[in-house]
C-alpha cells in the first residue's frame, strides 16, 4: 500500500507542535520507511508525534511514531513505539 491522505488526521495542535492520528493496512516496518509520508511533507514537523492503528486488515498493531526528519520534502520517522503487549489470556 502508499500513505492516504485521507487517513491522516489532526487530534491536537499546540505551541508548534501536532499529535496525529493514521490509520493503514501497512505494517508498522513500511509505514517507518523514509519517504513514506512525502505527501504530507507540508504538514508534519520533526517532533510532531504520529498515534497510529497498522496492519488494520492483518494482525493489528497500534503505536506512535516520532517525526524525526522532515528536509527537502522528504519525511521520515522513528520505528513505532508500541501501545500495548501480548495479550496472555
């Protein structure tokens, strides 16, 4: 899959700084790819914090990813943190 637009919303903003939401059916390991979120170089700053719900058609995962670069319209973040453990029961 690519990044959709559509599936990038704001949750907050404040002092400079936007909590995201993204939702996808990419895993986790691509959605952190340099250059995933090119499309939305315009919007997102180094700093602002990305919740997002992956894999949402596979085995979801949630978790957040940091905006660590954003340079010459080329966005990249960290790897996802991870909202969340193994469920044991």
């Amino acid at each position: 899959m690519a990044y959709a637009s559509k599936d990038l919303s704001v949750l907050a903003y404040a002092n400079g700084f936007t909590l995201w939401h993204y939702s996808t059916l990419d895993i986790a390991t691509v959605v952190d790819t340099a250059g995933y979120f090119n499309d939305a170089a315009d919007m997102l700053r180094v700093g602002d914090i990305v919740v997002a719900n992956v894999d949402t058609a596979g085995v979801p995962g949630g978790g957040m990813f940091l905006v660590n670069a954003n340079a010459l319209g080329i966005v990249d973040v960290a790897d996802m943190t991870q909202i969340g453990a193994v469920n044991t029961d």
